[in-house]
C-alpha cells in the first residue's frame, strides 16, 4: 500500500468537516480548539494559518459545529497535522510532506498548494498561493442539517 493510499484510507478526499486544534506543548496546556470546520484542509489552514504555534492538527469529525469564515489571505505558510489514524506520523518528514501535498491536491481548492519544509512532529509542511479568480464557493447544500456556523470555501 503506498503513503497516499494510506491518507486515502483515512480520508479519501481532504474536503469534509474537521475539527482543527493547534499543536501545542507536550502537556496539552497550550493546546487550543480553534473550532469545527467543513471544505478543503489546505484552505481551513490558509484561514487558520496566523492562529498555529507548531502546527495545525486536523481530526476528522462528523457535521456538528461550523465556523463562518471571512476574507481569506492571498498566500500562506503553514504546518498541519492529520490525526494520528491517516498513517502519516510514521513516515519520514520528507515523504509526509510529498504525500500530504499530493492528497490536499487530489481535490480542488481556491489555492495552489506546494509542499514546504516542517521540522515538528507528525507535521507537514505546506504552502499555498491563492489562485487567481479563486472564488469562495458554498458547499453547505452537500450536508445535512448543520446546526451553527460553517467555514464557507
């Protein structure tokens, strides 16, 4: 089975619902729950990325809580996590980089995303350019009964 096989057994496709918390210390005391969220990972962590002390950590959730989002940024530099069940903390940081890349990109996004250098556990490294005339788009008719706030892409 190859490494992007393995995120894909996790998560086939990087647009869903997710909860993103921050990376904090190894005690969990600056942990911070930054919220629920739906639409695609490397544009949740283009909106989050100024919010991230390592990294952004990405757990998949069922639709329960979503976050409005507001003006997105035109580039980004970020380090994200998957949960620990997308196979990745086990692979070398040079290829979870490439691999992580290449399944944010089996989807499409309003940015152009590249893989970027990350030296924190389990990270990865990504950078995104917004693409031009990206508009947001409004996948929320997709979901089924979304009872708060959602991140609109």
């Amino acid at each position: 089975m190859s490494e992007l096989d393995r995120i894909k057994e996790w998560a086939e496709s990087p647009v869903g619902v997710w909860k993103v918390t921050t990376e904090g210390d190894c005690e969990g005391r600056s942990t911070k729950n930054l919220g629920t969220f739906f639409g695609h990972v490397a544009d949740i962590a283009a909106k989050l990325h100024s919010q991230s002390f390592y990294s952004l950590k990405f757990a998949k959730v069922d639709p329960a809580e979503v976050d409005l989002s507001a003006e997105m940024p035109e580039e980004f530099e970020c380090s994200i996590v998957l949960d620990i069940n997308s196979g990745t903390w086990d692979m070398k940081h040079p290829v979870r980089d490439r691999v992580v890349s290449e399944w944010l990109n089996t989807e499409p996004s309003a940015y152009n995303i590249s893989p970027d250098k990350c030296n924190y556990y389990a990270s990865s490294g990504i950078s995104g350019k917004k693409k031009s005339g990206a508009k947001t788009s409004k996948p929320v008719s997709k979901l089924p009964k979304i009872p708060s706030r959602i991140l609109q892409l």
